[in-house]
C-alpha cells in the first residue's frame, strides 16, 4: 500500500489548479439514471470515488464514457452517462460500502422505475450518518420502504407523488436524494429545511438544464414540480471549495503565497474565509483565481463547524493542522459528526498540543511540530496530516493513503509544483 513521504519546512509558492467538487460530481452522475438521453458533464475530477460511482451505474446498466482507468473523464474531465437501457435496479453492498454517496442512486431509481434495492451505505467512519432523512422523504411521497437483509428495498408501483417534507435535520444528501426523487414525481414537492450548499445549487441546476422546474434553490425551503419525463444535458461541475480551502491552508500554513487557479472568492464562502481572516492569512480575488498570503504570524481562532455557510466540517481538521504552530489557544467544536476528531492523536505524535473534551478541541500552539509515522483514519483527516508534514521538522510519512485518493486528484504532483518536498512512496 503507497504511502505519503513529505519533507517539511519548504515555504509554498505558486499557481495550484482547482478541480470539479467530488461532491457536486457524484450527485449529478446519479441524475443520470432519471433520464434515457444522454448526460454530458464537463470538469469531473479524477477521484476513487468518481470510479466508485461510474462502477455503481455501470452495474445498474448505464453506458460511461470512461468507467475503467480511474475515470480520470479524458479532456478537461468529460464524461457521458447514458441510462437507456438500465437492467438492475439493486446497488450491491460490495459497491455501496466503498462510498456513501452511493446511496444516491435510491431517489433516481424509485423515481423512474418504481423500485429500488440499495446496499445501506459505508464510507468514511466519522459518525452514524443515517439515511432516515432519505427513507422518511420518499414514504411522505408514496414509496412502501422495508429493510431486508441490510438493504432498503423502496417500491412506487405507479410513482411517486409530490408532498410536502420538512427535514428533521439539515441533510445535504437527503436534500439531494429528493430534489432527483421529486423531479420525476407527480404534482409538486415542497423541501422545508433543505440544504442550501453550493453543491445542492449545482443540482439544482442541471436538473433544470434535464427539464426540471425548480423555485428556491440555495434556500432552507426548495420547491419541485415534478416532471413525466427529463431529457439529457451538458452541464460543468462547479469547482471544489473543500479542495480550495485545504490548499489555502496548506499555503498559510506553510508561509508561503499560491494562487489558487480557476475559482473565485466567493468559494471559500464567508465561514471558511472568515475564520483564516481570524487567523490572519489574506485572500484577495485576482483575475485568475485566488491569491493565498499570510504577512504574519498565525493568530488563535474560535469557531464551530456548522452547516452552510457555516465553517465546513470537512475543513475543520485542516484547520486544527494550521492552528497548531499559532500564537495562542485555539477552540475548535464540531457540531456536524460526533466522530471527527480522529486525526488529534495523529497530530498529538507530531507534538501537537490538543486537548479534547466531547466536542471541543483546545489547541495550543506550538513553536514547531515534527515529522512521524502517521495513520490516515478519514478523508479530511488525511489531508490535515499532509499539511502538518509540511511545516513540520524532519520527515513525515502518511500511511493508509487511499483515504486522500477518494477526494484529492494529484495532491501529491499539485503540492510538489509549488515547492513541497512530497513524494508518493510504495509501502
């Protein structure tokens, strides 16, 4: 198994290009299934999890430009999904245990074809994640739900109808689940309490490309009138604010300036920017992309993850990596999964100072961290390990990488054009 060698200490500077949101990505290719014309979707990124997803269509019988080789999408990450000739309608666990987002498939399925069979989800283990939000939708618009052998197995003879849901949470897959559900469902759907990220937006509006009519997108309360039909479409994958946000804070971290390629400010959103202000790196908008600096030292910071435009959870371990050589005492609370703070012990043998109570992670700064054997536990836990190998002393080496393979294309071969001392070694 490769493994993650990284040399600290090298200031980053340089021009690092943003790829297509993993998490954009996967829910537009589930959208595939709601129609037999052929959807074109343009700035893919080259992930495990694209594999993953191309995989799960393939299986269920839909036609992929390119599901072999990684799925890398050939030029400019282009894929064309074609589900015209669908022939299975059940998401095998040996699939869906390999990604969560797999559950995705449930909506598009049901809706379409009256039926579904879905593996209950795996993924990364930081937190119960349930799909209740999911199943508790799709019975409020007619489908009969039953767990069978751990798999939820969803029938809608005559379709699903349009109702009004109120989220007894705020749940980004179970707003998009229903968003493709309700696109193909009867009469009008009303989501109260819907996720409003970038990525639900981004949906939304491939949907209305395929045919959809949407009122509401980017607020708590989005509503669908449902469709007999869609039809295909070309769409372009937002760009990845998680992967803008990591490589920010790799840069401050390290002291260095990196522009960020392809995206502009309002990706980072105000909880993500706001809190590295506090922190004291500067993001100025330039006509490419994002100009990354930190003028001084790193300032202590306050925050709680929450959800959008909240400060992302899936930037919070990044953020405890750039807080650990700050000046002061850092508190960190995670109020998203009750299971996230995995990476501290990993950071602690580095020499961070941590100390976590329930939620709540203090962090004193130190004056210098130093390299070790580290163990990857989560996707974003990973990469937090990355970016405290580059400032820490001596030589860092990430085990279990197959973690950053899932949601970072060419992290490796993008860090090391700006300077990093970083290799990807066999194990």
């Amino acid at each position: 198994m490769d493994r993650i060698r990284i040399r600290g200490g090298t200031t980053l500077r340089g021009t690092i290009p943003i790829s297509g949101a993993k998490n954009a990505a996967l829910p537009l290719m589930a959208a595939s299934l709601l129609t037999d014309q052929p959807l074109v979707l343009v700035n893919v990124p080259g992930l495990v999890d694209i594999k993953t997803m191309a995989d799960l269509l393939v299986a269920h019988g839909v036609a992929v430009s390119d599901p072999g080789g990684g799925v890398d999408g050939g030029e400019k990450g282009e894929l064309t999904l074609t589900a015209d000739t669908v022939t299975n309608t059940t998401a095998d666990y040996e699939l869906v245990r390999r990604m969560r987002a797999s559950v995705l498939v449930l909506g598009p399925l049901v809706a379409r074809f009256g039926r579904a069979r879905v593996s209950l989800p795996g993924g990364c283990a930081i937190g119960t994640r349930p799909v209740d939000l999911h199943l508790a939708g799709l019975q409020a618009m007619g489908a009969d739900i039953d767990i069978v052998d751990g798999y939820v197995e969803a029938q809608a003879p005559n379709g699903l109808t349009g109702a009004t849901i109120s989220l007894a949470k705020v749940s980004v897959g179970a707003t998009e689940n229903l968003m493709m559900a309700a696109a193909l469902a009867h009469g009008e759907t009303v989501l109260e309490n819907a996720a409003t990220e970038p990525e639900i937006v981004d949906l939304g509006r491939c949907l209305g490309i395929m045919g959809a009519d949407f009122d509401g997108l980017g607020t708590s309360r989005i509503v669908i009138r449902g469709q007999d039909t869609l039809g295909g479409g070309r769409h372009t994958v937002l760009s990845d604010r998680i992967e803008a946000g990591t490589f920010a804070m790799a840069a401050a971290a390290t002291g260095g300036e990196v522009t960020l390629a392809g995206v502009g400010l309002e990706v980072l959103v105000e909880g993500t920017a706001g809190v590295m202000e506090q922190a004291g790196v500067e993001l100025t908008a330039t006509d490419g992309g994002i100009l990354v600096r930190r003028p001084g030292p790193l300032a202590a910071v306050d925050v709680a993850t929450a959800p959008f435009p909240g400060f992302a959870t899936d930037m919070q371990a990044q953020l405890m990596a750039l807080v650990a050589t700050a000046d002061g005492t850092s508190v960190i609370t995670e109020t998203i999964f009750e299971n996230r703070f995995m990476h501290v012990p990993e950071l602690q043998r580095m020499g961070a100072e941590i100390s976590v109570n329930g939620s709540r992670a203090e962090i004193t700064g130190v004056e210098a961290l130093k390299g070790a054997q580290v163990m990857a536990t989560d996707l974003r836990a990973s990469v937090s390990l990355v970016v405290a190998g580059l400032i820490a002393q001596g030589e860092t080496m990430v085990n279990r990488v197959y973690h950053l393979d899932r949601g970072y294309e060419q992290l490796v071969e993008k860090l090391a054009a700006c300077g990093a001392d970083i290799a990807r070694v066999s194990a």
